[in-house]
C-alpha cells in the first residue's frame, strides 16, 4: 500500500509534464489576408472611375460595387459570374478587361479599364510587412488571399510580396475562393501536411464572413487586423 500512495503523484506529474511539453512545442502558424488587411484598398477611387467609363447602373449590375463603397458585392448573375470566374483565375486579365469594356461608353479604351481596375490599390504601409518578418522569424506564416492577377502582380512587382511568406494561396490559382469551404479544407490540410498536425493556425481577415467559415471549417483562431493581433499580444 505504501507503494502504492506514491504511484498516483508520480503518474499526474508525469503526464503535467506531458502536457507542458506538448503545449510548448505546439507550433504556430499565421494566414493573412491581403487586401484590407496588408494593402489598403480604395473601392470608392474605383466606382468612381468606372462610373466615368461607364455609368453608375451599369457599374453595379457589371462589376456589382457596393455603393456604400465598403467593398465589391455581385448585385446581378452577370456581375456575380464574371467576379467569381475573375477571381478563381477562370478568365484570363485580358478577357475580363475585354468583357468589362464592352459595357463602358463608345471611345473607351482597355487601358482605361485597366487603369480604373487598379484605381482600387492604394499603399502597402512598411511597418505591416515589418509586423510579418518579425513573426516570421519564429512562426510559419502563409497569406492567403482572394484576388486576381491584375492586382497580384502589380503588388508583387512593387513590394516583392512572395519573399516575406513561406507559401501562398492564391484564388485565381486555386481555382476556389473564401468563403468557401473547399479553400480552408485545402489550406489547413497543406499547413498540416507541411507543418504538424498539432499546429495552432492563426487568421487574419478583416472580412468577418470569411474568418466564421475559418472558424467552423477549420477551427482556426481569428482575428479582424494586425491591430488586433497586437491588442491580444500576440504580436
């Protein structure tokens, strides 16, 4: 018996040390989002330069821009085939430059449509992608992103974005798009594949549609901004 009155306190010990060792080593892994969370994007600049091109009516049933400016919603089947296809990388730059054009007044040109799909891009402030590398330096951190290539590779040429992450998930390449479910499925099973499977994953959107989907389909931890992340201390 007086062996027996020291198993129970060896055995919890044990297994407390178990758990610190196993939360210790449990490795954290950061997603961010990229428009409105790393780059600042300017949706009104942009519906009112397709409006000059095109009228206001026709700007929202084509390219379904919230008139309150806050972002870009389909407001029309046409609008919502044509963003989606644009987005998940299933028309190229061009035939979604071409189709956008042929709405907007006679005498517009596809440079002008170019230039007011890019009026959306404003800056991308150094001390975010400062905030990035020094995660980086102890933490995975991966972007993930709904976008096109039109904006990506003027972001990627300007700020050399794919040199401050160890991966990139990518709409148009991907060929999915949040909030989709088939997107975090993806992403959370290559992290894991790639990380560990006990990985913690932290995510970073300020959409609050996309980081519910994160939350029920994947489990991930969310948060709206970089602002957010620093007022729980976690960066």
């Amino acid at each position: 018996m007086k062996c027996d009155f020291f198993v129970f306190p060896l055995v919890y010990s044990d297994f407390l040390l178990y758990l610190c060792v196993k939360i210790h080593r449990m490795k954290t892994v950061f997603i961010f989002d990229l428009g409105g969370v790393l780059i600042n994007l300017n949706v009104r600049r942009c519906m009112s330069a397709f409006e000059a091109l095109m009228g206001e009516a026709t700007m929202r049933a084509v390219l379904g821009m919230d008139s309150n400016g806050e972002g870009v919603k389909a407001v029309s089947v046409a609008s919502k085939q044509l963003m989606a296809d644009f987005e998940r990388g299933l028309i190229s730059q061009d035939d979604f430059v071409a189709e956008v054009l042929s709405y907007c007044h006679s005498g517009a040109t596809a440079q002008q449509v170019t230039d007011a799909w890019m009026s959306m891009l404003e800056d991308l402030p150094a001390e975010r992608l400062a905030t990035v590398d020094e995660l980086r330096k102890n933490h995975p951190v991966y972007l993930l992103s709904n976008g096109n290539d039109l904006h990506f590779n003027y972001i990627e040429r300007t700020y050399g974005l794919s040199r401050h992450f160890d991966g990139l998930f990518l709409s148009q390449e991907m060929h999915v798009a949040k909030p989709e479910e088939e997107i975090y499925r993806a992403v959370d099973e290559a992290i894991r594949a790639k990380e560990d499977e006990e990985t913690e994953v932290i995510f970073v959107d300020d959409l609050e549609g996309n980081r519910q989907a994160a939350e029920k389909y994947c489990g991930w931890r969310t948060f709206a901004n970089i602002a957010a992340l620093k007022e729980a201390k976690i960066c």
